[in-house]
C-alpha cells in the first residue's frame, strides 16, 4: 500500500490541511501551533491566545465528499480512534478539543469533540465498518469509525 501523504495529490491534502487549522486559528481568535509535518502525531494543532494553550484540534479534508452528501448520510464519519484521542489530550492540556473539516466544495465545519476534564461535549456513536485506508490505492479496512450527527456541527468560514 502507498501513503497518500507521499504522492504529490497527498501533499497538496496536507498542504490544505495546515491551511483549514491556520484559518481555524483566526477564526477562533487564537494562535495555532501546528504539529511537525511528516511526524506522527496524534493530534494536528494546539491553540493559544495571550501566551496560554485554549483548544486542540484535528483536522480532516475531504476530497471524495460534499456538504450534500454529508447532509444525506446526516452524520459525518471519523475513526473514533481520532475523538478518544482528542478527549485525552485535550483533558491533559486543560483545554476543550476539536474536529475541524473541509469538505470537497469548500464548505467548513468543525465539532466540538471534548470539554476541558476530557469529557465529550456531545457525544457519538460508533461501530465497526469498512472504509476506504489512507492510501491512493484505494484499499479497504475495517476499523471502528465514529459518527458524528450533523446537527452538531458548526458551519464556519
């Protein structure tokens, strides 16, 4: 299997990436602090504003999936590997967590995923089901994804 992340396509994804947690930065009014590229980390970004960390986020962008077609399955899917992590770094830090998306026709949403004791803000359910793995050659997995509900989403930018 080759990782996306090293094909010119995965490189212009990440490249989003930063840019979608840059962005979510401003409008947070806060400083993000993005994780190394290249280097497998947990998480993507910790914020600060005025010298103190106030939130930690992951980011995801969707090049196969619109806002329409998010809004049919009326949930957006993770791996809820993502979330638990989230929560727990999150409630190390002090700081509430977030899931920050693009979607493929631009449209920007991000939920929040834990509060600041780790505890999460809305919830989820979850089950084991194959999704697509993060390669470009297109294989599949089985893993335990999270459903995130729609409806608890905030649309932004």
């Amino acid at each position: 299997m080759t990782l996306a992340i090293t094909t010119a396509l995965g490189q212009a994804h990440e490249r989003r990436g930063w840019r979608l947690l840059m962005d979510f930065g401003s409008h947070t009014r806060s400083t993000c602090h993005p994780t190394p590229a290249h280097v497998p980390a947990t998480l993507d970004a910790v914020y600060s504003r005025d010298g103190v960390l106030v939130a930690v986020a992951e980011a995801k962008t969707r090049i196969r999936y619109d806002y329409p077609k998010i809004a049919e399955y009326g949930s957006y899917l993770v791996t809820e590997d993502k979330l638990e992590v989230l929560c727990a770094t999150g409630k190390a830090l002090g700081v509430p967590s977030f899931l920050v998306t693009e979607l493929s026709d631009r449209v920007r949403l991000y939920w929040p995923i834990g509060t600041a004791m780790g505890d999460p803000v809305h919830g989820w359910t979850a089950a084991y089901s194959r999704t697509l793995a993060t390669s470009v050659d297109l294989e599949t997995v089985v893993r335990r994804n999270a459903y995130l509900p729609l409806a608890n989403a905030v649309i932004w930018g």
